[in-house]
C-alpha cells in the first residue's frame, strides 16, 4: 500500500463512537495511572522502603491477569464485546472504591492494599481482551494499527499527566483523593460504550467453554508468526519489568518519582508520532530488534545515574522503545489472528505479557535486594541483550496489505 493510500493516523477519530471512548479513555486511564503512583508511593511509606514489597505491588496489579486473561479472551470470544466490558470497568471502579476506604481508615495494612490492587487487577484482566478486540469492532480491520496507535497515544499522553498530578497532589488532598478521582473516572467509560451500538457479529461459537479455552494454544503451535510474538514479547516484558519495580526505590521522593516516571509516556507519544515513518522505511523485525537493543542500553546506563534529569532522560527512551515493541506486537497479532479467536488470541498475547512483569518484577526486587537496585538494572540490560541475540530468526508478522 503507498503512503498516501493508507488511513491517516486521525482517521479513527471521525467515527464519534471511537470518539467518545477515546475521551473517556483517557480521563480513565489518566485515574489508572495516578492511583498506580499512589499505591507504589504507600506501599514505601507503609512498609519503610522495603524494596522487595515495593515491587510486590506490580505483581499484584499483574498476577490476576496472568491467571484470568485467557478464560476472559473466551468470555469475549463467546458473549457481547461491549457489554463485556462495560461489566469489566464497573468492576474496576467498585475495586477502586474499596481502594479508597482502605486509606481512609489509615490502616496502613501493606498486605491489605495488595489485596485490593489484586482485586482490582481482575477486572483489569476482564477488560484487557474486551477492549483489545473491540477495535476491530468499532473502526474496522483496515484501521485498526491507526486505533491502536491512537489509544497508545491517550494512554501515554495519561501516562505522563496522571504520575506528575499524583506526585503533586499526593501532599495536598492525600492518596484518598487520587484513589477516589480513579474509581469515578470509570462512570464516563461505561457511558460511552452504552451509547455504541456495534455491528452484528458474524462469530458463531458451538464449542463448550474448555473446548474454546485452549484455541490460541493451538493456533500458536500451528502458526510461528503468532508463536513468534508471544516468545519475544514476553522476554521484552520480563526485562521491562524491572522499571516499575525498582524506580520507587532509586527515586523515593513522590514529586520526583511523578515527574521520572511521566518521562516514560512522553517517550512512548514520541514513538507515536514517528512511528509511522519509521514503519514505511524498516521491516517490523528491524524495528524491533533495535527497540530491545536500545531499550536494553537504556537500563544498564541507567544503573550508573542518580540525577532526576539522567533517570528521566532514560526512562524517556525506555517508553519510546517500549511502544515501538508493543505496537509492533499488538499489530502483527491482529494481522494473523481470524475474528472468530481474536479475543482468545489477543487474550494470550497479553496474558504472556503481564505474566512477564507479574513474575519479572517480583524476580528483580529479590536480585535488587541480594545485590542492589543498580546491579539488577545491570544485570536486565544484559540479559535482554543475550535473549534478542537468541530470537533475532524467529520472523514476526507483516501487514496484510504487504
């Protein structure tokens, strides 16, 4: 396809359905990351900087995905996509909520909040295949890397806006008020999906639920592009991991914290924008190859720098490399995924990918305390560097209008 043939990147956004969730999105997503802040900045408080509990908070926001996401993906493979999620985000603001009262009564309990932040994670699990599949849904397969590429947008542009509010409000209206602006923000999510009415579906299911369960298994030995995205992405995840676990640790300040991990969302909007040109010039094996390299140098520089300027100048490559893979992933797995599996598919890809940072950061909190924070980082560069060596062969998925 040429260049001026292609869907520009807004294209999505003249359909008011996509439009509206969008808007809601991002309001949402901006409450998401502002509560994930919150929890990290607590848990140090409430537990006295222990590092392996710090990281602990990761794994609980990525456990209950890792163990729900591909009977979700079923879920959303068998019943409506729409209402599926809408029952997923009222989920996530009851869970919220409960967040809320747990600081309210000053407990200070560490263990009570990962409960919760697991709890909440379920609903996270429920919504991740949901939300994946609807794209196709909503904007038609054409324009799908255009949508993904949009929602990573609004999802870094909160990315960057919701740890910076958190890290300045956290001294004026307290984790309360964050974790209480995050339940709320759902309500607008809900509405814009309410207000879609999708297509009628083609996809007929007769199969028994376990019989479902594991079609993405066999599609992922039947297909090596397909397998081929779930092994490398779920290294790529291991390794990155190590970021949301130990950056708590190495910037213990809250204001300082909010302002070093908002550089990740503007590293991934950047992406965004350059994305495209990059795509046009270089085959997605390229591209992915040295986003890892980088993202892989990015982690052991940033084991020699204390500055907040070094540490955000590095977390912004972090994100820029991060959403080259995570684009590339996404979209190569829609291109070869059939409707009828998409959301079993896609439910697997993210499953391999949260499962990488539920097990990966828990795995680099204990090398952090055995070692120390900047020997881990050391230890995840070359490692990522070691594994992209070993999985350069094995080929990922083209667009099909290649």
């Amino acid at each position: 396809m040429t260049e001026s043939a292609r869907p520009s990147l807004w294209t999505p956004l003249k359909r008011p359905a996509f439009r509206n969730l969008m808007i809601a999105m991002s309001v949402s997503n901006t409450g998401y990351w502002m509560q994930t802040v919150a929890a990290a900045y607590l848990m140090r408080l409430w537990t006295g900087g222990d590092p392996f509990m710090v990281s602990l908070v990761q794994t609980a926001l990525f456990i209950p995905p890792a163990l729900l996401l591909l009977p979700a993906g079923t879920w959303v493979d068998m019943l409506d996509r729409r209402k599926f999620m809408m029952f997923s985000q009222a989920w996530m603001m009851v869970a919220a909520g409960l967040i809320t009262a747990l600081v309210m009564t000053d407990i200070q309990s560490g263990w009570a909040l990962l409960a919760l932040l697991a709890l909440f994670a379920v609903g996270f699990a429920l919504n991740t295949p949901s939300q994946s599949a609807i794209w196709a849904d909503m904007v038609g397969l054409k324009e799908v890397p255009q949508a993904i590429a949009i929602y990573s947008l609004t999802n870094n542009g909160a990315r960057i806006l919701g740890p910076s509010l958190a890290g300045a409000l956290i001294s004026a209206v307290g984790a309360v008020g964050i974790m209480a602006f995050n339940a709320l923000t759902y309500i607008g999510v809900i509405a814009a999906l309410y207000a879609w009415t999708p297509p009628p579906s083609a996809r007929t299911q007769p199969k028994p639920f376990l019989a479902l369960l594991f079609g993405a298994f066999g599609f992922a030995r039947a297909n090596p592009l397909y397998r081929a995205v779930l092994i490398r992405g779920g290294i790529f995840f291991v390794v990155s991991s190590i970021l949301l676990a130990l950056l708590p640790v190495k910037v213990p300040e809250a204001d300082d914290f909010g302002t070093v991990f908002s550089f990740m969302g503007l590293g991934a909007i950047l992406g965004v924008f350059s994305f495209p040109r990059i795509s046009h010039r270089h085959t997605r094996e390229v591209i992915v190859a040295w986003a890892v390299g980088v993202n892989a140098l990015a982690f052991i520089a940033m084991a020699y720098v204390t500055t907040v300027p070094a540490l955000g100048i590095l977390t912004a490559a972090v994100g820029y490399t991060w959403f080259f893979v995570m684009s590339s992933l996404q979209v190569g797995a829609q291109m070869v995924l059939p409707d009828e599996l998409r959301g079993r598919g896609l439910a697997l890809l993210n499953l391999v990918l949260m499962g990488g940072y539920a097990f990966g950061s828990p795995l680099w909190g204990a090398v952090a305390r055995l070692t120390s924070p900047d020997h881990a980082l050391m230890i995840a560069g070359v490692f990522s560097l070691a594994a992209l060596a070993l999985t350069f062969r094995m080929k990922l998925p083209v667009d099909k209008s290649a």
